[in-house]
C-alpha cells in the first residue's frame, strides 16, 4: 500500500471508491453490459452467420469477405452484393479501383442510395447492420 505524506494509508489508483454513493461494484461485469461488450458470444454468432450468408451470394461473382467491417468499407464487395440481390446494376458508377478515402465514401453513399431508390430499409442489430428485404 502506498502512503501520502501525512502518514495515511493510501490505497493504489485502481481500488478508488466510485462517486455512485453506496452501490457496491461487482468483480463481474453485470449481464447488460457483458451483452453489449465487444466480443459479446451473441455478436460473433451473428457476424459470422450474415458473413457465411452475404459469402453465399457473393460466390456468384466469385467475391467473398471476411471481416464484414473491413471488406465492405470501400463499398466494391457492398454494391456487388446488392447488384446481386437485386439482380439491378447501381443507378450511379462508382470507383472500381477507390484508392483514396474519398473514393470508397462515394462508394458506399451509392450503395446506400440504391436501397434508398429501392425502398430497402436498413435495420440494425447489435453493431449488425442488415438491409436485405428485398420486396
């Protein structure tokens, strides 16, 4: 334990009491917020299920992802999904080879107007974000 120069006891930084007034915190983090943690098991499930799903689609045109953040944020494999959903070409071109940030935006906001002209509506599970009803 560490001491202050009036002789006290001081405990370190990380057993401070928290200013919530009398509410003892846990050692576990409580259920809520293990569900809405990173690598909450729930999310992994889901990422990997529309990953295998958007995979299942895209092999038609011989594209696959992995990490669905990484491989969607150029908007080149997001728009090759939806042209083959939708079984449409984008109403708009868009940067085949999107070397600059800019250029992958542009990309992903012709994407994103497609389902907008389509009347697709977006919803959000978790950190998820899947669009794809397509009537």
């Amino acid at each position: 334990m560490m001491s202050n120069n009036y002789g006290e006891e001081q405990l370190p930084p990380q057993y401070y009491q928290s200013t919530d007034f009398g509410e003892e915190e846990d050692d576990e983090m409580p259920a809520t917020e293990k569900d809405l943690a990173e690598d909450a098991p729930w999310k992994k499930i889901q990422q990997n299920t529309f990953t295998r799903w958007c995979n299942e689609h895209l092999k038609c045109v011989n594209k696959t992802i992995t990490d669905l953040q990484r491989d969607f944020s150029d908007g080149l494999k997001l728009i090759s999904l939806l042209e083959v959903l939708s079984q449409k070409k984008m109403y708009r071109k868009h940067h085949t080879r999107p070397n600059f940030r800019q250029m992958k935006l542009e990309n992903v906001s012709v994407a994103l107007e497609f389902l907008d002209r389509e009347h697709i509506k977006l919803v959000s599970i978790g950190e998820l974000l899947l669009g794809f009803n397509l009537n």
